[in-house]
C-alpha cells in the first residue's frame, strides 16, 4: 500500500515548468508589449488636451483626458469623407485584386501553356520595379482618360497585385493535380474546374488575399496623394498629412492622433475577421 500511495503522490506532482519555457513567456509578453505601445500612445495622444500633447514631459496617462481633439478635427475637417474614399476605395481594389490574384494564380499553377515560366518570371521582375519608376507613366495615362482626382485614379492602378499572384500561385501548387484532372476527363473545363474544384480550397487564400490588399490600399499614401487634389476627395493617410500643418489646431499631433484612431478601426476589423484564414494560409503558402 505505501509503494502505491508514493506512486499516486509522484504521478499527481505538478510537471515542472522548465527555465526555458518562463525565459520565452517573459520575451514574448516583451515583445508584445512593445508593439502594443505605439498604439496605445496613439489613444493616449488623442484623449490629451490640445498643446499638452507635444510637451517633453512623459505621461502614460493624460491628467485630465478629453474628447477635444476628436470633436475639433471632426468638426472642422471632412474626416467622414475622407474615411469613406478610403473604404470605397480599399473595398473595390481589394475586391478586384483577389479576383485576379485567384484567377491568374490558378492559370500558373494548373493550366498547362507556351510561355507559363516566362511569363510567371515577368510577373516576379515587376516586384523589383519601385513605384518611383512607374509613378510618372502611370499618371500620364491617368490623366489621357481624365480620371484625376476620381477615386478609379487610385482603384484601376493598383488592382493588379504581384505580390498576391505569387501567394495565390504557391497555395495552389499544394492542391493535388489529380483533383483537377479528373475533373477534366469527367468533362468539367477550366473554369468549372476551377470553381468546381480548386476554389472551395482555397479559403485560408483567400483571407490571406484579403488581409494584405485592404491594409496596402488602406495604407496607401503615395499614389493617392499624386492622382487626388480636392480636399473632399482625400483618402485618409493623405488627409492626415494636410493636418500636420494646420494653422487651424492648437495641437495638429492630437488631431492626427484622434483621426489615426479612428481610422486603425477597419483594419483591425478585417484581421479579426480573417485572421484564422490568414494564419492557415501563411501556413499553407510556405511563407515565413
């Protein structure tokens, strides 16, 4: 009976947590606490009354939080509208760039043709083309379809993402041939095979699509500024920079600050909608 009850007392002890496990805990939470901060002295920024704000004294919480910088720049400049370009345009650009990431992923990687690695190279050469090179064409041929300060200025541009080509091509790699080919011999063509077959699949894709096409349009800042000029018609990183100068506020930071807070808002909604996909598909494509 004692060799038992020792046996209970051994099998019943806690395991014990090895240092290492503690030491990568306490990195982690550093590590997080790091990258939460900017964010929270962003709120922090906006809830501080107007010219306390850019004092050298360090707070991590204002003596007396206010509203004032929210209800003062959302009075006095069109940020409703600004956010509204932005989600039109962020919503139909991320829109059409996941139809033909998906489209042009599934012809790469599935669809046997003359040319396929050629043409796939071209497509990965253009990723090392900066925008600084492309930016004067593009606005000439903008301008020659008179779509200047026209949200389809930034919208037609920017749908044709490489960079969601490339993911949407190495995800579909993974899906078995054999699938797609017997969804030929039972006579189905390219595109029943593919909404057949192939697009059911590809819903962690499809999430990772999204999330990094609403957060480039959204973040968007360069582009946007060159092809849009009426101060109505900003988006709103663009928007936020004419704030920075503005004789109009006491404090232009807790104005950025309070419209920068409002506006992070989309951009968490869309991860926490589709942050499993996103994960899985990270998983998925190899990316690391």
């Amino acid at each position: 009976m004692s060799t038992i009850a020792r046996t209970n007392q051994v099998t019943s002890r806690p395991a014990r947590v090895p240092p290492r496990r503690w030491l990568l805990v306490a990195v982690l939470a550093l590590l997080a606490i790091l990258m939460v901060f900017p964010l929270y002295w962003m709120v922090v920024s906006a809830l501080t009354p107007g010219g306390q704000s850019q004092s050298s004294e360090f707070y991590l919480w204002p003596k007396a939080p206010t509203m004032g910088n929210f209800t003062e720049v959302f009075t006095t400049q069109p940020v409703w509208r600004w956010i509204w370009k932005s989600l039109f345009i962020s919503v139909i650009t991320t829109a059409i760039s996941v139809v033909v990431s998906l489209g042009a992923g599934y012809a790469l990687a599935k669809y046997r043709f003359v040319g396929r690695g050629l043409v796939y190279a071209a497509f990965m050469v253009t990723i090392m083309i900066p925008i600084q090179v492309t930016i004067v064409p593009s606005f000439l041929v903008v301008a020659q379809i008179g779509l200047v300060d026209s949200p389809w200025a930034v919208i037609l541009p920017t749908a044709f993402d490489v960079v969601g080509i490339f993911i949407a091509r190495q995800f579909m790699l993974g899906v078995p041939d054999a699938l797609v080919e017997a969804a030929r011999v039972d006579g189905a063509g390219e595109f029943r095979a593919f909404f057949s077959v192939v697009l059911p699949t590809c819903g962690p894709l499809v999430g990772v699509l999204v999330i990094l096409a609403f957060m480039a349009r959204w973040n968007d800042f360069l582009w946007p500024m060159v092809v849009l000029q009426g101060a109505e018609n900003l988006t709103v990183p663009v928007g936020l920079s004419t704030l920075t100068n503005n004789p109009a506020f006491a404090s232009p930071w807790g104005a950025v600050m309070a419209v920068a807070t409002v506006t992070v808002l989309p951009i968490l909604v869309v991860f926490l909608v589709f942050q499993k996909q996103f994960v899985q598909g990270i998983s998925s494509t190899g990316i690391k």
